[in-house]
C-alpha cells in the first residue's frame, strides 16, 4: 500500500511539470527592484509553523526597518499576526484565488513562500505577485515559481525555525534572532492560571482525553486556588467538552478563544499542559512554562525552542514515525498520568 502511494505521488508530479513550466513562461515578472521596499511572506498553513517562523519577519525587520513587511495568512491566524510588530499589514485569504486578487494589490519587491511542502499553490502566488525576487523551498518543481529556491541539503535535519531562517540566505540577511518570542502585558500575576489542550492535528499526537480529564481532576484536588482553562477550535468541542465533564466542579471550563484571545489566554497561565501542538509553540514564544506529550512527531524539527519545558515520550522503537493515524498508539499509552502529575508538580514548584 506505502509503494503504491509513493508511485501515485511520483506520477502526479511528472504529469505537473508541464503545467507548471507554461505558468512559469506566461505570467510576467516585473524584474528585480534596484532597493527592497516592500515584502510579502506567506506563510498559509497552522499556528505553530506560524509562530516558529517569526524569527524570519524579526531579522528582515532588523535588515529593512523601513520597509514594508506584509504577511499572508489563513483567517484563524489574523488576529494573532495583527499582535505581532514585525508585520506592517496582515492580509487574509483562505483560497488562492482570493489570495490572488489580494496579492496584486501591491508591487511586492521580495516575496517569500515560507511552505516547506511539496503543494504548488503558495509557490504559484510568488509568481502571480509579479515581484522579481521571489524565494522559496526547492522540491517537486516548485522552485520553477521562485528566482531563488532553497535546495533539500539545506533543509535536512533541521528544526522548523532553523529551517525557516534558511529562507535568508539569498538576501545575505543574518540571523540574529533565532527564537521565537512574542511579549504581551499581563494580567494578575497572583492568578493561578493552568492552561490545558487536549487535541492536535493528527490523531497520533493526541495523548488520551481520559488521561487529561484524570490529570485534570488530580491538579484541582493538589491546587485548590487553582482555575483550569481547556481550551481549543471550535472543530475540538467535542474533546474538549469531555476533559471539562468528566474533571467536573466549578473551577474548569471549556474556552474557545480565536488566535489573539488564545495568545492573551495562554499568556496569563502559568503553565500549559497539552501535546506536542500550535498552542505549545505559541507558550513558548510566550515564555510560559510547558509540559508536553510527544509521540510520532519528529522531534528535530518540533521540539519546543524555549525555556521551561518538559517533554514526556514512550520508548517504543518506532517513535517519530511521522504517522497521523497509528493503532495500538503504544508510544503515548506509555505515557501515564503520574508521569504528566509529577512533570506538573516540578514546574510549579
């Protein structure tokens, strides 16, 4: 089944190329500018390789403090880019032709798609911005859209952040910031806040909800000035709802905060307990202390980049397998609730 997934995958990018060659020659660039005036990032996929992208908006804006630096995002990630004081404007489109017609709004003079993937859409919006450098990920004929493109030798075993600041390199801009960091006031610090999110991406990352709802019934009994916040989309209701129910009593609840409500939620907590997920990186860059799960995920390219973090992982041989779906999912069940407790009790402390 793997081998014959993999020959669909290599058919369906030769059958591209030739489609992508004629975009290539029909869509017009308007040629590199003599000075760089006016960047567009686009970075149009989840929260945490949001936030660990920063750094790249950071050092360009340290490089060019007076341009323009525009981000492109999903609408779910709007509120949280409109925090960030790197960015001059954030536009929003959640298809790419509406990306397109926003897009061509403006004479981008640097372009950068930020996907390391082998999809074509975000590749093709450098392209159809007109801007002459245009810089992004090589694979699977992608860099036919880029006038710089990022070979695999350079992005191989790397940390997603690591990785993302590699998009500097042909602008011969140093990285001078390499963590991702986001500062927001808070509130009552005498508040204690914990902060848990139950869900993730794939099924495979989910650490299981009984063992969240059990630690969380364990932490309000041990910490009864406690308020535990659950929180997540409104896609993770369901899961969500249950670790509140089964915890029971009247100092959890369930929140579901858009991405600038959830950055302010996070914030104000005073430690986050969730799996290896967008909110995790997001505390990090928050400077708020973590506990996390971690099973296939890769841990090169995901492992918090902060402080204050524990991780917990199985010892199964086949961890960071990379599966989204995996059954018996040995390497979370390993995981137990008196290792998350203990793992709580320290940092607290």
């Amino acid at each position: 089944m793997k081998v014959a997934k993999l020959l669909i995958r290599y058919v369906y990018f030769l059958l591209r190329l030739p489609i992508l060659f004629v975009m290539r020659l029909v869509v017009p660039s308007r040629g590199f500018a003599s000075t760089i005036n006016r960047i567009l990032l686009i970075r149009p996929d989840r929260l945490g390789d949001f936030v660990l992208s920063l750094p790249v908006a950071e050092n360009l804006r340290l490089h060019y403090p007076e341009a323009q630096i525009d981000i492109l995002v999903r609408p779910a990630l709007a509120g949280l880019a409109r925090m960030i004081p790197a960015f001059s404007n954030v536009l929003i489109s959640d298809n790419s032709l509406s990306a397109i017609a926003v897009i061509r709004r403006t004479p981008y003079d640097l372009v950068i798609d930020m996907l390391c993937d082998y999809t074509i859409d975000s590749a093709f919006l450098t392209l159809v911005s007109g801007a002459g450098l245009r810089i992004g990920f090589k694979g699977w004929f992608r860099e036919l859209f880029f006038s710089h493109s990022i070979p695999a030798s350079q992005v191989a075993g790397k940390h997603m952040t690591d990785l993302s600041l590699e998009l500097l390199k042909p602008l011969g801009v140093s990285a001078k910031i390499t963590i991702p960091k986001i500062s927001l006031a808070k509130d009552d610090p005498r508040e204690m806040i914990i902060g848990i999110h139950p869900s993730g991406n794939y099924p495979s990352q989910r650490w299981p909800k009984e063992r969240f709802a059990e630690l969380a019934k364990r932490m309000l009994d041990k910490y009864p000035r406690a308020t535990i916040l659950v929180f997540g989309t409104p896609k993770e209701k369901k899961i969500v709802n249950f670790v509140v129910a089964q915890a029971g009593g009247n100092r959890i609840k369930a929140v579901f905060p858009e991405s600038s409500a959830l950055a302010n939620l996070i914030n104000n907590c005073r430690l986050l307990v969730c799996n290896n997920s967008g909110p995790l990186h997001l505390a990090q860059a928050l400077g708020v202390p973590t506990v996390s799960t971690m099973g296939p995920t890769d841990p090169v390219r995901w492992w918090p980049k902060g402080e204050n973090s524990i991780i917990l992982r199985g010892t199964v041989s086949c961890l960071a397998c990379g599966r989204g779906f995996c059954w018996p999912h040995r390497c979370m069940d390993e995981v137990g609730v008196e290792d998350m407790e203990k793992a709580v009790e320290s940092l607290l402390k």
